[in-house]
C-alpha cells in the first residue's frame, strides 16, 4: 500500500491505495487560515501542518486496519504534499520560530519585491528564473523576514516549506525538490537546476539555510523512531521528498506528458501545462515538473473557490451544501453573460497573468433588477475569463494546450464547469479523484517501484467525464470577455487610489493608537 498526505489551505487530507491504485481508506481534516491583517496569510506549522499529519496517520492506520484486505499488507511507502511555496524560518533544533508565511495569498513582500528588482534587474531575474518575481515568489518573503523581523532571521537555522517541514519532522532531511524549489525566485537558477551561486548571503539568505534539492519521487530518508511513535506509521518507512499540493493534483489527474494542462478548482485556481522544453522567461512561474527532463507553466488565481466561499456566506445563512444549491439554481435561471453584468474576481489580488497585488473585486454593470443570482453567475463567469486569459498568454508564450483536465473540488459545481467551458470553448475533461492526496499515492508507488514508469501511471487514474462546450453560449461570451479585461484596465488606476487611501488611513491609526 502507499500513504499520501496533502496539507491545503482550508483542509487536510489523507488517502491509502492498494498497489493496483484502488483508494482503500480516506479521510479529511478541516483547518483555519490565519489572516492577521490585510495581505497576510499564514499557518501554524505545528499546530496544523503536523498535527493534521499525525491526525490523519492515526486515523487512516485505524481504519485500514478494519480492512480485511489489507489485513497482511503494509505501508510501502509515504508522499507529502502540501500549499507552496510557503516560508517557514525554523532555529537549529528545526523548532519554528514563526508561523509560516503563505504562497502567493500572502502579498506582504512587495517593498522586499521591488528591492530585488532595482538590485538584480528584472531582466536578469527572468533570463535566471524563468519568471517575474510576485507574491507567488519565496525569495522577496524571505527578504521580508530579515527586513522586518531581524531577530527571527538572525536565529534561522533553515528556511523550510511545507512538505520540507513535514518531511524534515517524518525522517530528520531537510529537502525541497526542484518543482516547488523554482518558486524560490530569485534563489533557484532554473537552467542549471540548482541554488544560484551568484547572490550573495547577505541578499536574502545564505546557501546553507536552503534545503538539499531533488525530484519529488525520490525517497532520500525512512520515518524516524520518534515520527513512528507519534504517528503511529512504521519506522524505517520510506519518505519521498514532496511537492506542492498542485503538482501532487495534476499528478493525480494524469498529468505527466507534454501537451497535457490541469486546471485546479479549489480555494484558489491553478494551472499547470507540461512541456518538453523550457518555457520563456515571462509573467508565469516556470519550473522543472515533477520528472527528470520535463517542464511546467504554471498559473495561478488568487481567489476562485474561495470567492464563492465568501458570497455564499456573505448573501445566504445556509449551510454550505444547501447555499450552494439555492445559488447554483438561481444562477442557472440567468442568461449566459449575466445580463450585462461583470465580476472582477480580484479579491485578494491577482497573480496571473496581471501579476497585480493591488487588483480588488469589481462588480459593473449592477441595476435595480440585478439579483443575487446575476452576482453569483457574475462570479462564476469572472473567474471563467480569468481563465480564459491565462491559457490565452500561455499560448501567446508558444505552448501547445493539447488537453484540459479539471480536478479539484470546485468541479462538484455542475454550472460552473460549465460556464467555463463554454467561455473557453474548449472541452473540460473531468477527473473523479481524491485530489492531491491521491497523486501522492502515485509518487509514493513510482519511488518504491509499484509503479516502474510514468507511463504505467495512467492505470491508476479514474474514469473522466467530458463537458463539452455550447456552441450557441460561446460567442456571447467572446464578447463579454472583452469587456472583462477592459474593465481592469479601465479601473485598475482607480482601485488602486482607493488601496493605497485604504493603507494610509491605517498607517495614520496605527500611529495615533501607538502614540498614545
């Protein structure tokens, strides 16, 4: 059997598989996100990221042990995944010295952003990263600790990210590999996969402090006698390295060759594109994937799931699984292009392909019949263009989008996937998995050989439904999508007045209420 563990933004979730891919046991852990103030976002390391792993590990060897098919079997092998790239400075007994810093959510670093910049050169950042530095990027929050919290970073003995922490706890090895390693900007040299020698420590940090990098299938260490007593899992128990909970999806959708692109529906929208070649340096996040010789694109929305989240519990006192069918009918009775009204899904932000951490949520177009349904379809068809724009760029960057596979747990939403398809025009294949949890499972058989090659990967991927696009709802679409991305132009100057109002106002209280 082979154990996988992914650790979310909002959730935790364990799965077990028999050695023919067949889920034996499941189980999911709900968790809190941290926002101390605007623009943050972080976790407790130990309080959710390995107490949820312990949790879960307890629960899934119980339950499996009610099994009798796994009556004489044993754990071969263990995958983490987790959020990334997220910063976790620990001191030299690996104890962290402050809540992890979040992935591209978190958007407190744009000073440390615009530091590196004038000091590197943007150019030089794309010509050795592959990428624009964002609030997608590790290497500026970094910066942002020993700017900001200089006596934290003058302890940090490493800095970790999430599955690095949950696999630094399960075994003792501190290892990052290069897919989540390549969202280190401006630390990882991309064409040479490996750290950059050519920063200097006293930039953003020292080699040292950097984990050891290799690929995610890779088993480098065995759970430890002290992880095996508190987890419950065999000691001696290969670990691989990790990756991110992304990448671990896609996995997990079949996601291993060249032309194949995985949208995740969850807290927030990623994108992935497998290619044989590296991409061009740009306004995307390109990495070695998950295997020797080949590489991503990727992309990625702030706020998707999340956003329907917060109307369902903004505008509907339901419970969450009713809400979402009152609001799913209530938009499905509103025309394609929701009479004319359009929803900047920018909530918290936007990654790609704006790249703008001042980017707010705009709704246009609103009139005294506009109903919850149109803001709800609003939303839905928002976060459809956004989509729509990023393949657009990816494709505008040379690659070929040969297939579309959607996973996550926003694809439960029938309307949705729909809409989207139906904005892109393209076919959505569908994927009924278990998620993150699920393709670590399968990089957990492919390190101890139960799987011999990325080929024989698709033999453990579930049956797919198709949704196929209406042929009289895309050309309505093509127009209102203009319109989307004019309007951020056009409001963009003026939400980013009100942002930058908003951080005044706050830095006049902050200082009167420390004055007194």
């Amino acid at each position: 059997m082979t154990l996988g563990i992914d650790i979310g933004t909002h959730s935790s979730k364990a799965v077990l598989t028999s050695n023919r891919g067949s889920v034996l046991v499941t189980k999911e852990r709900p968790h809190s996100l941290s926002v101390p103030k605007a623009g943050y976002a972080e976790h407790d390391a130990d309080d959710v990221w390995w107490n949820d792993l312990v949790v879960l590990c307890r629960t899934i060897i119980e339950k499996a042990g009610s099994l009798p098919e796994t009556a004489t079997e044993e754990i071969d092998a263990i995958a983490v995944s987790a959020i990334a790239p997220c910063v976790l400075p620990v001191d030299r007994q690996g104890k962290p010295l402050r809540p992890a810093i979040l992935y591209g959510v978190d958007t407190r670093a744009q000073n440390q952003i615009a530091f590196l910049n004038g000091t590197l050169g943007e150019q030089w950042i794309r010509d050795n990263c592959g990428a624009d530095l964002s609030s997608q990027s590790a290497g500026p929050k970094i910066r942002w600790v020993r700017d900001v919290e200089p006596e934290i970073a003058s302890r940090a003995w490493k800095y970790m990210s999430s599955a690095t922490y949950l696999v630094f706890r399960l075994t003792g090895a501190v290892v990052l590999d290069h897919y989540t390693a390549a969202f280190f900007d401006p630390l990882y040299d991309l064409t040479e996969q490996r750290w950059n020698t050519d920063l200097p420590a006293d930039l953003i940090c020292s080699r040292d402090q950097l984990p050891e990098l290799l690929w995610t299938s890779e088993a480098p260490a065995v759970v430890s006698k002290d992880a095996a007593a508190e987890t419950g899992l065999r000691a001696g128990v290969p670990v691989t390295v990790g990756t991110a909970d992304a990448a671990a999806e896609a996995v997990g959708a079949g996601i291993v060759g060249p032309g194949e692109t995985m949208l995740m529906y969850g807290s927030s929208m990623f994108l992935i594109s497998v290619d044989k070649r590296l991409g061009r340096p740009g306004r995307f996040w390109t990495a070695p994937y998950l295997f020797p010789e080949t590489f991503a694109l990727a992309a990625g929305m702030s706020t998707t799931g999340s956003l329907t989240q917060w109307f369902r519990k903004t505008f509907l006192d339901l419970d969450a699984s009713a809400a979402y069918h009152v609001l799913a009918e209530e938009a499905a009775k509103v025309a394609p292009g929701s009479d004319g009204v359009i929803a900047l899904p920018y909530f918290s932000g936007e990654r790609t392909p704006i790249n703008d951490p001042d980017a707010r949520g705009v709704f246009a177009g609103l009139s005294l019949s506009t109903t919850r349904g149109h803001l709800y379809r609003a939303i839905l068809e928002g976060v459809g263009y956004g989509i729509r724009h990023n393949l657009e760029e990816i494709e505008n960057a040379g690659h070929v989008i040969e297939k579309l596979t959607a996973v996550g747990g926003g694809t439960r939403n029938d309307l949705w996937i729909q809409i989207v398809s139906d904005i892109l025009g393209r076919t959505q294949t569908v994927r009924e998995s278990a998620g993150a949890a699920f393709g670590d499972t399968v990089l957990a058989a492919l390190s101890c050989g139960i799987l011999d090659s990325r080929e024989e990967v698709q033999r453990w991927i579930p049956p797919a439904t198709y949704i196929r696009p209406d042929p009289s709802a895309t050309p309505i679409y093509d127009s209102f999508y203009k319109q989307f991305r004019d309007l951020y132009e056009v409001s963009a100057p003026v939400v980013h007045n009100l942002v930058e109002t908003s951080r005044e106002l706050d830095r006049r209280a902050t200082t009167v209420t420390d004055g007194r």
